[in-house]
C-alpha cells in the first residue's frame, strides 16, 4: 500500500479488552458487518487487516458473548495403546491416549481409522463421537469408554457396541481413501449440566482476566479439545497434514465449526445440520431461539449468550461471521429439508453472507458449499457421499 510522503499508516485498531453489557449494545436488525472494527472506525480491507486484527477481534467477540474463552493450547504426550488391522475391513484400528498439558486427569482416546492401502497420505475426517470409539463398530476389541455414558446411549459402555455404526460408515469412508481419527465427547466434556465443570475443565483455566460468565461452555471445551487432536493428527499419524476436516453433526458440528473458526488447525470443516450456535443465523426467525436452546442446554455457551434471549438482533456477531473465521479454507454446510428446528435457510443465508472474506483473501467463494438433501434431522450413510464429494479431496 503506498502512503503520501509525510502520512503516517493509520495504526491498527486495539485489541478488545472491554466488551459493553448486553443491555449497552445497540439493536442492528441487519446482520453484523463482516469488516467493519467493532470499538472504531476501521474497516479491513486487505488480507492483512483482516489477519492481523479484525479476524482476532472477532474470535474475541465471539468468546465473549457466546461461546465463553478456552485456555491457550498446551503440549500434548501421545502413546499408541493397540492396533488392529482388518477390525474394519481395509483399515488399521489404532488407539491412542493423548495427555494434554502434562495433567494426567486430561486424557482424550482417540481411535485412528487408516486405509491399510493408500497410495501416499491419506487425507482425513476427524470428529467427535457421541457414544464412545466402541460405538461406531460392534469389535469386542475396541476399547470401551471410561466417561461419562449418556443415558442416550445406553445403560453401559458395552451394551452400546456398534450402535452408531450407521452414522460412522467407517468401510465406506475407508473405501473413498479417507482415515478417521475420533474420540468420545465425555473425554473432554460430559453433554450435562451437572457434570460440566469435570474433565477438561477441571483441569484448565479460562485466560486470566476472562470474566468468570465469559469462560468456556461445552462447544468451547470441545472445540479446544477438537483443535488438540487435529493438531496431533498432523503432526503424529503420517496422514496428510494439509488435509484434514473436522466434522461434527448437530450440537458436534457447531463444536466442528467454532474449531477451526479459532484455529488455524483444520484444512476443511463438515458442519451437518449444526443449527443455532452453529451455521444458522441468530437474526433468522425460523428454528431454535437463543432463550430455548439456553433453556435446554444450559451447559453449551456462555453465560453472557442467555442475555440475547428475545433479543437477537443485539447480538454484535452472527454466525455468518463464524463461517468468514474459516476463510481461505473450505466450508461445507448440509442441512435437511425436513429439519426446521436447525434452520437450513438460515445456514445458506449465513454461507451467502459470509463469502466476501473468502473473496477479500484472494480465494474462490466455492469454498463454501451449502446442500439440503430431503429428509430430517440425522446422519444417513448417504450424507457421507455427499460430505466427500464437497471436499473434493
Ligand atoms: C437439539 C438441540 C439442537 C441440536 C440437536 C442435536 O435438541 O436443540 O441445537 O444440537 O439437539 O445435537 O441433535
């Protein structure tokens, strides 16, 4: 950029360190603005001003108002505990434990699921799972988890063997030259209210100076979590480090997406019918409202979101601005056409709104996918068809 001899570059604006009360921020019935400063009168305009400020300020305005402030990334120790090849025909079944932070309360197990012939790294979908690795194949190998099981589940780890098997198509996705690599929720955070502050949490702080309301809920303990594995996936598996997805459906796609909308770890995420808090527009009038989805699951965001209750249009981000935090990279948004409560239109306005960032980084706006296919809200074998297809790896 070039300056008149005597002028100085405009300095950057400063980082936010005071966000106003919900009840000081103004209504904006139309959504947020993609580049414009939030505390002054810059707006981005090169890649530049995007990376060095406004991407950090919006992190920072969705960690406050919405998803609550994870704990920097710390060191992760790895040891490979088994490894079965054939358990999922054409594929190595490896297990690992992954410390996090030197803290021995904080173990994630991760399975890894490789093609056993590939020809060089195989690119690779990671996720969390909602049952336990046991879950997603009926192998009495596996195995089973020490968390928390979900009364969704079943009774015990053993009884749920196998019984997400539908929606992890582990040979199919095999088959297509993907690995998985994915781990249990409850490793890192039960799905519960009342167990929420065990495990990760336990284990790790909020950054000093984080107001108490503001500090991490469950999607932002499962995207930190998330951001650990994939970062370990890179560096520790021999797949390929420059194509790696998160994936998550529905309360784990709106995990999947705050991710990597706060690292820089994954290359693609798969957001399947993530909903509110995920793809969807708060300012959409259809689907789930801040106020229910606070009520039901209190445990999710912050303490600051439940203040947005009947008051959407106050929220000073939306979520098309979480899509534009993935900016260069690939965004793959599917809904079902059946499943209003996650608010499918409300995602594809979003994923409209959200392309100038790919555009102002120099990147093609077909990087961001949104499908609806018929049906309602699950995860069919089909969708996976249509989940590597949008990759296009
Ligand atoms: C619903 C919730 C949604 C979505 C869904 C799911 O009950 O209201 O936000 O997360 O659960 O995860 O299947």
């Amino acid at each position: 950029m070039l300056f008149l001899a005597g002028c100085t570059p405009p300095e950057p604006p400063a980082p936010l360190t005071e966000f106003p009360e919900v009840s000081a921020l103004p209504e904006r019935p139309e959504l947020p603005p993609l580049f414009d400063s939030f505390n002054s009168k810059h707006v981005a305009k090169t890649a530049a001003d995007w990376n060095d400020w406004r991407r950090p300020q919006l992190i920072a305005l969705f960690d406050h108002y919405v998803y609550g402030a994870r704990p920097p990334m710390v060191d992760v120790s790895s040891t490979r505990t088994a490894s079965y090849d054939g358990l999922v025909p054409g594929a190595r079944w490896e297990e690992w434990d992954l410390q996090l932070g030197g803290d021995a309360r904080a173990v994630l197990h991760v399975a890894v699921i490789k093609p056993l012939s590939a020809t060089g790294a195989p690119p690779v979908i990671v996720g969390l799972n909602k049952c336990g690795n046991q879950s997603l194949v009926a192998d009495p190998r596996v195995r089973l988890t020490t968390s928390l099981v979900i009364p969704a589940c079943g009774t015990s780890a053993a009884q749920t063997r196998g019984t997400q098997a539908t929606l992890w198509p582990l040979e199919r996705i095999i088959q297509r030259g993907f690995a998985v690599v994915t781990f249990h929720e409850s490793d890192a955070a039960p799905d519960d209210d009342e167990k929420f502050a065990t495990m990760l949490r336990a284990s790790f702080r909020a950054p000093e100076g984080t107001p108490p309301r503001a500090s991490w809920g469950t999607l932002s303990i499962w995207a930190w979590a998330l951001a650990h594995v994939g970062a370990w996936t890179a560096t520790e598996t021999g797949l390929d480090s420059t194509r790696i997805a998160v994936f998550g459906h529905s309360r784990r796609g709106k995990a999947a997406l705050l991710s990597g909308a706060v690292t820089n770890t994954f290359a693609a995420v798969i957001a399947h019918q993530s909903g509110t808090g995920g793809a969807a527009l708060n300012r959409s009038a259809e689907g789930e409202t801040i106020e229910l989805i606070n009520l039901a699951f209190p445990h999710w965001f912050d303490d600051v979101y439940p203040g947005f209750a009947n008051a959407e249009t106050k929220t000073p981000v939306d979520q098309h601005q979480l899509l534009a935090l993935w900016a260069p990279r690939r965004v793959v948004l599917v809904d079902a056409d059946e499943d209003r409560w996650a608010d499918p239109d409300g995602a594809f306005a979003a994923s409209v709104a959200a392309q100038p960032a790919w555009t102002l980084l120099g990147a093609s706006t077909d990087l961001v996918s949104w499908q609806q296919r018929l049906g309602m809200h699950s995860v069919e074998p089909s969708d996976w068809e249509l989940f590597l297809d949008a990759l296009g790896w």
